[in-house]
C-alpha cells in the first residue's frame, strides 16, 4: 500500500517518526512530507532514512515528477498526525501553498487527520468549525487524546498514540493486512510476547495453601490485547479465575518456584515478558505431607517462612546476559506511607528490578485500594519508564491492558529509529 504522512509543525511530531515506523515495518511504501515548521522538529535526514526516500515540502522541488498531482493521485492512504490547528485551518480552507496541502487536495482515497495543539486551540469555536466542516466532507479526524501536552498544560489535545494512529489508518482502507496464518498483522505482528498471570499458591500441606487476591483478570487482558496486536503470546499462567484468552498457548503452574521455572524456560527468544502474576514473596520452609491435624492436646502449628526467588530480576539478569533487544515490564502493588508516597516506592522498585516499565498499581485496604484492584473488571494504573512523566491509564481491564500493549509498542518502535 503507498501511504502519504503528512507531519504538521507541532512537537509531536516526534511519534510521527514511530508511526512511520509501523507502517513501514507492515511492509507499505511510506512518503514522508512534512511542512517546513515540521522540520524545525524533525529533520529532513530522519523522514528520509525512515521512509527511504527523498523527503520534500514545496511544490517547486521535484518539479519534472509533476510531485504535487502525482503524490494525491498515486496515494492509497494519506495520515497527517500531527495536524496543528494551523494545518486543520489550511486543509478546511482549500489552501495549496505548499506541497503537504496540494497533496491533500488531489488525494482521491481514505484520509486521516491525527490533530494535536493546546487544549484552548483545540477548544477554539474556530478549530471546531474546521473540523466539522473537514468531516463533512469526508475527511477522517480523530479525536486527540487527554493527557500532558508541552510544559506543564494536560488536557484534550494530545496526539494518540502512534499504534493507535496506526490502527485507525488501516481500518479505513479495509483493516489491517494478514500475516502467514492468515490473522490480521497488527503493530506487534511477528513479534513473541510472554506474559505471566494470575495468583501463585505455595502448598502448606495436600489441601492447604497461601494464596493472593489475584483473579488473573489483568493479566489475561494483557494476553488477550498482545495477541490483538497480532503477537504470539504465550501465557504462564497460576490460579486464575478467568479463562485464559484464545489464541495464546498456556502453561499452567502452582506455585512461585513452578512458575519461575516455565518464565524462565519460556523467556528464551522473547520480544516482550510481561510479568503481571502475583507471585508470593514467600512460601512455607517445609510443607507438610500430610493435612495438619487440629487438635485439642496439641499445641498451634508454626510456620517458618523463606523468601521466594525474585523472578523478574532474575529474567532481566537473564536478559541482560542473553538477550539485550528483549522488553520486560514489571507489575507492583504498592502502598503509601508516612516515610513515602505509592509512586515513590514504584520508582524506586523500577530502578531496583531493571525492566523498562513497570506498571504501578496502589492498593489499600479500604474502598479505593485492594478491592478496588483484586477481582474488579475495572483498573487505574500509572506505567512508569526510566525516563519520562508516569502514564496514567484507567477503564476497563481490557482498556488499561490495551494503554499498556500500545506503550509496549512505541516502546519497541522507539527502538527501532535509534
């Protein structure tokens, strides 16, 4: 498919690199134009070695390849993201000033405008007439997303993110392509993610075990929104009170030792190990063989606990030694005190263990903590990176699985442009 990406003069014109990425990583033929205010974000070097062709922005450059007819016409799909409320004015007034707005004006087939700006521009009675009046006449703009823009300003106006941009695009040219087992190629297409989920037991005799909370809802939305993605997704899995989701192998396991076990079996050609199961920090030193007994002339048992192997150092040791291209992201409950706050003792559990991310949760044990997370179908979480502002993302557990799938994948697509 021959794709036209348009980038507008915003700063997020930096996750149009990612989503150039995506697009020429599914295997379509990416022209890169962006306007002149773009590269005074991005430059021209970056746009060509990404897309592998020449990159240019006015209609005199080019000129015996007629590049101003020739890029609308031959265009499959044209995605503008950003598109600043300087470039939605443009685009709504028929303007042809330069070669971005030509080719929009010649484009014959599906086109997505990705807007981006302040929340007063996208607010603006005169951005919102713009808007309306593109959608009338056919042109697809999505909704900008809520969240931090530049400085310290958070609001409606943020680009979506770019496998979300990603998503949309190829939705209008009839979804996304198939790979070789005829399933849709999505932006983890190709890739293999491993993902734990659920609550370990650790046996204190046959019948009786230390368990958790965990209904290894979660972890089987991340499962489930991985293999959307188009991965192959392998799930350990210990107690879940849901069933595992379609498409992904299972390995069951019981307790933390069987389940470090399978992780670290498993872990070996990995793109992504998503460590979301609550595994037991420690089990019973000796488990009994047979059902502890309770008796009037005995005396109360006593149980003498040890520490469980930490599983996600050990596979970021593992990765570490092995395999340095391979993302892991971590799972913490954490809870706040008077010596520091949850997001305190996420950060420092980020730094302590190694992954990338790790995906924060806080918990209590009053109506906003522990109930709210163990068992609900909802979530609110924040993920946390080495570098950058914590992400916040709330909804549904498939929604909150669905944030974490797409920071995963700019993640890797990040990596990819370096």
């Amino acid at each position: 498919m021959r794709v036209v990406l348009g980038v507008g003069g915003g700063i997020a014109a930096y996750k149009a690199a990612l989503l150039l990425r995506l697009f020429t990583e599914a295997g379509h033929d990416v022209t890169a134009v962006p306007t002149e205010a773009a590269l005074s974000f991005v430059g021209k070097a970056t746009w060509e070695a990404l897309s592998g062709k020449p990159v240019r922005t006015d209609v005199f450059e080019a000129v015996e390849t007629v590049n101003h007819v020739r890029l609308g016409h031959e265009a499959d799909l044209v995605v503008v993201a950003p598109a600043t409320a300087d470039l939605l004015a443009r685009a709504a007034g028929g303007h042809a000033d330069d070669l971005l707005t030509t080719t929009l004006l010649m484009a014959h087939c599906p086109v997505l405008l990705a807007p981006a700006m302040h929340t007063e521009m996208w607010q603006h009675p005169a951005t919102r007439a713009n808007v309306a009046l593109l959608r009338e006449r056919g042109v697809n703009v999505l909704e900008p997303a809520s969240g931090r823009l530049t400085g310290a300003d958070s609001g409606p106006g943020r680009l979506p993110e770019p496998e979300e941009i990603f998503g949309a695009a190829l939705a209008l040219v009839g979804g996304p392509s198939e790979d070789d087992a005829g399933r849709p190629a999505g932006p983890l297409a190709g890739r293999r993610v491993l993902v734990s989920a659920g609550g370990t037991r650790e046996p204190l005799d046959p019948v009786r075990f230390l368990g958790n909370r965990s209904s290894g809802k979660q972890g089987a939305a991340l499962a489930r929104a991985a293999a959307d993605a188009g991965a192959d997704v392998t799930l350990v899995a210990a107690h879940m009170d849901v069933p595992a989701p379609e498409g992904a192998r299972v390995v069951s396991v019981g307790s933390a030792l069987d389940l470090r076990e399978a992780m670290l079996a498993e872990a070996p050609g990995a793109d992504v190990v998503i460590m979301a199961a609550a595994v037991a920090d420690f089990r019973p030193s000796e488990p009994q063989a047979s059902k502890i007994k309770k008796r009037d002339d005995a005396a109360d048992p006593v149980i003498t606990l040890v520490r469980n192997p930490d599983v996600l150092v050990e596979l970021v040791q593992r990765r570490n030694d092995a395999e340095p291209g391979q993302l892991i992201v971590g799972f913490a409950a954490e809870t706040g005190d008077d010596a520091s706050s949850a997001l305190d003792y996420g950060r420092a559990k980020l730094a302590r263990k190694g992954c990338e991310l790790l995906v924060l949760n806080e918990v209590g044990d009053d109506a906003t903590g522990s109930e709210r997370v163990f068992g609900r179908d909802s979530n609110s979480v924040l993920i946390l990176a080495r570098d950058g502002e914590p992400e916040h993302a709330a909804g549904s557990k498939d929604e909150v699985a669905a944030a974490v799938v797409r920071r995963i994948t700019c993640e890797l697509a990040a990596r990819t442009t370096q």
